[in-house]
C-alpha cells in the first residue's frame, strides 16, 4: 500500500482524522472515504436579476466546484464554507455539485435549480394625447421590477410591439380616427409580466381657425341649393394670401340664390372675448355679398348672420363679419357660407379661407408697409441701434412710399446692433420660402442681416444675411429662409445692418418686408 508523508498539525490532524497528537505522522490517506452527504443551499435573489447564491455543505471535504448546468464554465474550487454565486436567465436547471476530499476524491450530486423570475409590480401607464396633433398619443410606464416595456397601441390585428425603457416616451400617429385600447406590458426579463390597458379616443376635430391645409383633417363640406364646396389649390397665390389649399365654392348654373355651403366645427366658437370672424375671399367679381351664418347644431332655427360685400374682383381680400350682438349660449357650431347671395349661380367659382376669429382691428402683419394711420410701430431696439417710423428720405425708383423704417446705428454701437418688431400672428411657410424687403443704405457691400425668432423663446431662431450693393438709393433685397418652419412660431422679425462692424453714427432705412418667391 502507498504510504504518503504528511507533517500536520495536530489541530488539524484532530478535526480531520481524529489520530495521534504527534506533529509528525504517517497518514493512510487511502483509506479515507469520499465526501458523502452532499447539498447546496440554493437561495434566489428576489429582484428577478436572476442571481444565485450556492452554499454546499457535506462531510469530509475540502473544496467545491459548481457546474452550473447552464452552459457556462464550471466555477473554480473554493473552501469548504465557502459560497460562489451565478446569474441565470429563467428557467430550470441541473446543476452538479463536485465535492473534493482531502485525499482528491470527488463525489458528484446533481441538484435542481428552479430561477423563477417575479411579475413587475407598481406598474403606472401615462397615456396622452399629443398637443398640436390631433391623432397622435404618447405612452410613458414606470414599474419595479421590469427589465423592459412594449405597447401595443391597438391599430392593427397583427401590430409588432414597440420596445420601450423606464424613461422614455412612445408616440404614436393613428391613420384613422377612432377609439383603440391600448395594451402596455412591463416585463420581467422572464415570463412573468403585468399588464396595463387603456382606451384612448382619438378625433380630429376642425377648429377655429381653419386653413385647409391639414393632410389629416376630414373638411367635410356640406352643401345645398346647388352650390358644391372642395379643397381646391388656391387659385392665386401672393403676398395677400401664400396659402397651398383653400376652399372652392362653385355655384352652378341655375343654383338657388340661396346656394351655399357649411362646415361643423368639433366645439362651439366661443365669442367670450373675440366678437368678429373674418376669412380671406377671392372672387371673379367684385361688388357681391358674402354671407356669414351661423348656426346651433342640433337646432338650425338658432341661429344669426352676417353680410360683407367685397370689393376686388379677381384677387384675395379679407372680409371681417360682425357678431358682437351674439349670444355665446346658444352654441354657435356650424359655419354657413354663401357667395353672391341674392342671385341665381352662373357656374363661377369663388374662393375662401383662414376662418378665425378676430377683434376687427388692423393687426402689424405682413406685408409690413409702414403706411397704417392707426397702427403703432412698436420698435426694441438693442446693441446701441434705434429705430423709428419715418419719411422716406427718397422717394425714387422702387418705393415711393411716404413712410418706411429708419435704423440708426450710433456711433460706436456693437457690432451686432439692431432692432425688432413683433407680429400679431406667427408667420406660415407652407408656400412662401422667401423673404424680400426694400433697404436704402448709405453705403454698398454691407450685410443686412434678418432674424426670426419664436416669441416665448428666442433661442428658436433663423437668420438670413444679405448683402447691399447699391449706396444712396432703393434696392430689394432677398433673404432666403428655405428650411424654416411654421411650427417654429416665428413671430418677431429683427434687423440688422452693416452687421459685424461697430456703428458710426448712419441711418439705413427699409420698408415693404414681404414673403415672396
């Protein structure tokens, strides 16, 4: 038999052997039996991370070894009381427990883990509808214990699920309008998940004011008398109105004289502070009325109107009807239009657009002319440039104007001196891209920079330069703003001359400030 020589220590050789006190023994390591009754406690953690805590016990060992059962390496040994963890994915498995003795002898047990992963708990859905966009909705979840999102936002039978973390925010535009439920899972990173659903009604409803150019809007005109109403392409488009879509009223041959056409609004226009409404007409002829009714949508005997008669004849004018005498509680919701009201349709087509309610007084818009006699031309000056209403110091060439605006940059002033005035409503650049405004300098080869910027935040900006090339006179200068938006809310229009240089006391003048293309 093989004798191997140890030097032990007696503390030891008593714990495991139980033998002879002497520091030096011949040990029969041979005869010493594998490890027997072998275990692991299995503990889970309960955060569904899926971590497990091995602790083996069994007697005479020495060292363990885990396999994990789940593909991965084997752990190294480690001491007998010792712990090794591992992170599974759910499921079960079958892990072996290698137990070493002190003479090398392995005994080998299987041992069942079961990593079940826990639903998430504390689930909160927010479902919204998006501001400014009538069909679409936003979804944002929070839970505990969730690895992950996904919703299904119920348009479609076979929808494909969109993925979403803690934080993040999920819009979603609907082709249709319509009621869906919506479904939020929160998932564990198991099979374990919570469940949140939620209808949401989505409409597209028309509101004051209407431009008829949405792509999702149903402008579902209704007719009678012999009058047909579409969204047309505007038949005219310029500086008066640059709209893309407007309305087209055609009253056929022999229609009543009464023929006309009506929109229902999604809620009733509320007259509590603005008492008029005006739209913008184009007509073949000028001298026509125009008549504005007004009705309660459940009962068209409540109702009042108004009449305008126009004046241009193959051009866009605005045309402002008067309800300050109206009873906001009757719930005005239908707009009726008519067009040459009192005679029978000749087949001519008439135009309209830009319904909104309005005050009934002249607005600083553009084309920005300087010419109103009842406007004030409210200038903020910064940098050292002031700017006033003022006549025109040439009147020659291109403008003849009497009254333009003058710009003066004092002596000194900083480089990036200017000035800027505000509009009533923010500028559309659905069709025109351009800018044009006519400038007298005193000087050639200077920039003439224009700004637009949002009202509330005027980091929301874009900026044109242009430069001069004539001294002494007129000239028209074209600012291209292709790439800006409408959503952008450009509402102020700020102006610069001879910018990048420090003023020296010259005055530059401008008027007509215009879209163009």
């Amino acid at each position: 038999m093989k004798k191997l020589h140890f030097i032990i220590s007696l503390f030891v050789l008593t714990i495991l052997l139980g033998c002879s006190n002497d520091n030096n023994s011949d040990i029969d390591l041979d005869s010493v039996g594998a490890p027997s009754n072998i275990s692991a406690l299995t503990t889970v953690t309960q955060d569904n991370t899926g971590k497990v805590t091995f602790l083996p016990k069994g007697e005479g060992v020495t060292q363990y070894k885990i396999n994990y059962g789940d593909g991965s390496p084997e752990s190294a040994y480690f001491g007998s009381g010792g712990t090794v963890e591992h992170t599974y994915a759910e499921g079960v498995y079958h892990a072996k427990i290698k137990a070493m003795g002190i003479n090398g002898k392995i005994t080998e047990v299987d041992q069942e883990v079961t990593v079940s992963f826990l639903a998430p708990t504390n689930l909160q859905v927010t479902l919204a509808h998006v501001a400014g966009d009538n069909l679409s909705a936003s979804v944002t979840a929070k839970a505990s214990l969730e690895t992950f999102f996904q919703v299904y936002f119920g348009e479609t039978p076979d929808e494909v699920p969109v993925n979403f973390m803690e934080g993040a925010t999920i819009t979603h535009t609907y082709a249709n309008v319509g009621v869906y439920n919506v479904k939020v899972v929160a998932l564990s990173g198991g099979l374990a998940t919570t469940t949140y659903e939620e209808t949401i009604t989505i409409s597209n409803p028309i509101l004051l004011p209407v431009d008829f150019e949405s792509a999702t809007l149903n402008y579902a005109f209704n007719n009678f008398g012999g009058a047909n109403t579409v969204v047309a392409n505007n038949p005219s488009v310029n500086e008066d109105n640059p709209s893309a879509k407007v309305a087209k009223l055609s009253k056929s041959a022999g229609s009543e004289v009464w023929a006309g056409s009506f929109l229902e609004l999604g809620v009733p226009i509320d007259f509590s502070t603005l008492k008029k409404i005006k739209l913008k007409a184009w007509s073949p002829k000028a001298g026509i009325v125009v008549k504005m009714k007004l009705e309660n949508l459940t009962d068209s005997n409540i109702n009042t109107e108004v009449d305008v008669t126009n004046t241009v004849a193959n051009g866009w004018e605005e045309l402002t009807f008067d309800f300050s005498a109206v009873d906001n509680a009757k719930n005005y919701q239908r707009v009726v239009v008519f067009f040459d009201f009192g005679n029978n349709g000749t087949g001519v087509d008439y135009y309209f657009d830009d319904i909104e309610l309005t005050a009934g007084v002249e607005t600083v818009k553009l084309p920005l002319t300087f010419e109103s006699s009842v406007l004030t031309y409210s200038f903020t000056n910064f940098g050292g440039a002031n700017s006033v209403l003022a006549d025109n110091p040439d009147k020659t060439g291109i403008n003849t104007s009497a009254k333009v605006g003058a710009l003066t940059k004092g002596n000194g002033s900083e480089v990036w001196a200017g000035s800027f005035i505000e509009l009533a409503s923010p500028l559309s650049f659905s069709t025109f891209k351009k800018l044009k405004m006519k400038v007298w300098s005193p000087q050639a080869g200077i920039i003439v920079k224009m700004k637009f910027e949002n009202m509330s935040d005027n980091t929301i900006n874009k900026e044109v330069d242009a430069t001069t090339t004539v001294a002494n006179g007129w000239e028209e200068l074209t600012f291209d703003f292709t790439g800006a938006t409408t959503a952008n809310q450009f509402q102020r229009v700020v102006v610069f001359f001879d910018f990048g240089v420090n003023g020296t006391g010259k005055t530059y003048y401008f008027d007509d400030i215009k879209q163009s293309n």
